[in-house]
C-alpha cells in the first residue's frame, strides 16, 4: 500500500475489478508512483491525453505492462506501436491506406455477409455464446484477410494471441505456457511470410504484400519487423470488438429500456457501441518510458521511470464525462481515449467502428429478445485486457 492506496495493476482485487481503485487514483493521486515498479501511474482524462502527445516520453522502450513495468526487454526490430516521431508515421504508413474511412467502408458488404452467415445457425440453435461463437470469430476473419493469412488458420492463430493473454490468481508477468503460445504464433506468421516472400503478388494490397514491398527508414522490412507487425494488428485487431460487442450486450441486457431503442431506431447503434467503448474499455493500460524530466500536478518524473496510461480511468473520469459511471447510449462526448490518442492512435478506428456497429445490428435484428445469463457472464482475467469473454446468450 503505498500513501494508503493499495493499487497494484497485478493484485487481485484490482485484476477482477478496478473501477473502485481508478476512482480512488482520479479523486486522491492522479500521478501515482510505485516503487516496486519505478513507475507512475495517470488515472485522469485530461493528463492521459496531454501526456501521450508529450515528447518527453519515449515508446521505444516498450509500451505493454510487461517491458514498462516489468523491465522486459522490447522486440529488437521496429514495431509501428513501439516507435517514435517521425519513425512511428513511416511505419504506419505501410498499413494506413487499409485503414482509412472510405477503404473501411468498402468492407461492410463482405463483413456483413460472413456476420449473418456465422449468426444464423448460433440463432436458430437457441443459445450460444456472443463472445466465443460470434464476435470473436467475426473479428479474426477480418483481421486475418487484411493481413493476408490463410482464413483456415486465423481461428488457431487468434487462440495463440489469447493463450498468451491468459492470466491466473497471483501470476506476474508472462508464464511459460504464455511464451509457448506466443513463440508457435510467431513461428508459423514468420513462415507464412516466408512463404509470400518466394512468391509475392505485385497487386495484391493484404498487410504481408504491403511489407514485403515496402522501404521503410531506407531500406526493406526485415523479418522480424514484418512478425511484430503482424503480431501487433492481430492483437488489437482481434482483441479489442469481440470484448466491446459482448460488453455492449451484457450492458443493454441489464437496462431493458435502452436495447427497446436500440431495437426501434438502429441508428442508435453507433453511439451505444462508442458508449461501451468509453464505458468499458478494452485496452485497460499501456504505458511509456520518461527521457525528460517532467512534472505533472507537482509530481516530479525522472529520466528512466516508467509511466502508465490508464485508459479505463481516464474514460471514466467525471471531471471529463457527466455522471460518468453510468452507461448511457445517447452520450456524444466531444472526446474518449477509446482508441488512444496522438501518434499512437489506434490505426483501426473506423474498422472497430464497423465491425461493432454491424455485429450489434445484426444480432438486434435477428433476436431483439435475447437473453442473457447474467450469472453465466464471466470477464477476462487480466491487467491488460478488460471485458467479457464468456456471454451466454439464451432464449433467442
């Protein structure tokens, strides 16, 4: 317990609910220090978004709670999440054209065709688990056609990325049947490059074409840079909408008077899904190394130290969102720290957007009566990674 607040990302109590913490930080230490990790700790929304915008804080040391907290050593080849101005841009130059609103709006066609053809038999069986059965595989596909890896794999490639994720009761850090999963992950992406490499297709416009095209900082991508990369979209490609469509159905389960309007007037949908973005947000924490020093409401951080965003906290701070606690479909914030913010933005904003979007309108007009088991509704135990993963759906 450090000046009678007893945070600690990896505790327990903070790992199966954190909001009474994030609450206690916002209101009595914003900028909290750690000893035990040499690391601060920004709970607010304004300091948050300040901060990732400040060129005293470097991400190439690392950005996961592992490498900023843990002192783990960051991948040795560059990794658009883990670089800097200018390196960062040029980089994420590689996969933006993919990303842009009109080239993300080009895909609803498909996406929403593969949505219904996974949704129809899960609806006419009568139950079936929203996160596992719907959203999570709807989400790998996707990710997996933008990267170009065999659709075949992309379930097992996905499992991979979760395994690695899984976390138990007093666990710090990675175990060794997290590093398994996560060295088999790396091993087949590099040998799927490979693979293209002896036979590129000059038009195609996948992620693993792009990079093996691509010249970046003067000279082409190596390997390991392309597996960084891979590896770094299928995280945030496949992990971040399965959580908030199981979220956002969990949430709308538990206030019947929303889903009624949701039902009713689907050009709700948007805002609900950015609501369960804001309210409930996937990515918990990511954070940076301080190179300057810098003061933040009279806490001094040194070269060295170790500083984290706290996401969840800042996208709950009252301060920033009227009665903030409370999940509201018809909130339209100026600003979230939904996807991050500066050079380090999610780059699949609008892909997000879609895919929410289309999974909550789809299952809102196939079953407007679904149920939910509440008691049967399970979040995912980690100090990365936040929502539901296990949300069985009944009486549809």
């Amino acid at each position: 317990m450090t000046n009678g607040i007893a945070y600690d990302p990896f505790s327990d109590d903070v790992m199966r609910d954190p909001w009474p913490f994030y609450a206690e930080l916002r209101s009595d230490a914003p900028v909290f220090y750690l000893e035990k990790y040499d690391t601060w700790f920004l709970s607010r929304f304004e300091d948050i978004r300040e901060s990732t915008v400040n060129d005293v804080f470097t991400a190439e040391r690392g950005v996961t709670p592992e490498m900023v907290l843990l002192k783990a050593d960051p991948p040795p080849d560059p990794v658009f999440s883990m670089l800097d101005l200018p390196r960062a841009r040029e980089y994420r130059r590689v996969f933006a054209p993919r990303y842009s609103k009109r080239a993300t709006a080009e895909l609803e066609t498909s996406l929403r065709a593969r949505t219904r053809s996974i949704l129809a038999p899960l609806v006419e069986a009568g139950s079936f688990d929203a996160y596992r059965d719907f959203a999570n595989p709807i989400a790998a596909y996707t990710i997996a056609d933008l990267i170009g890896l065999p659709e075949d794999e992309a379930l097992t490639l996905r499992g991979q990325v979760e395994t690695f994720f899984t976390r138990a009761p007093g666990q710090i850090g990675t175990t060794p049947e997290n590093d398994e999963a996560r060295l088999a992950l790396l091993t087949r992406v590099a040998g799927i490059i490979h693979e293209r490499s002896q036979s590129p297709d000059e038009g195609a416009t996948d992620h693993i074409s792009a990079m093996l095209r691509a010249e970046v900082e003067g000279e082409k991508m190596s390997l390991p840079a392309m597996v960084a990369a891979v590896f770094t979209l299928l995280v945030t490609g496949a992990e971040v909408v399965p959580f908030s469509v199981a979220n956002t159905l969990y949430y709308l389960t538990k206030d019947r008077d929303q889903r009624r309007e949701l039902v009713a007037d689907p050009s709700l949908i948007p805002g609900a899904f950015a609501e369960s973005l804001r309210y409930d947000q996937p990515t918990n924490l990511l954070g940076r190394t301080v190179k300057d020093p810098v003061e933040i409401r009279g806490q001094k951080l040194e070269p060295g130290q170790g500083v984290m965003f706290l996401w969840a906290s800042g996208n709950r701070d009252e301060a920033e969102f009227p009665e903030a606690n409370r999940f509201d479909i018809h909130r339209r914030p100026k600003r979230t720290l939904s996807y991050g913010h500066g050079a380090h933005k999610c780059i699949g904003e609008h892909l997000g957007n879609l895919e929410g979007r289309v999974m909550l309108e789809e299952i809102l007009a196939a079953a407007p009566d679904f149920e939910i088991d509440l008691d049967g509704a399970e979040r995912v135990y980690s100090e990365f990674l936040h929502g539901y993963h296990k949300m069985p759906v009944e009486r549809v």
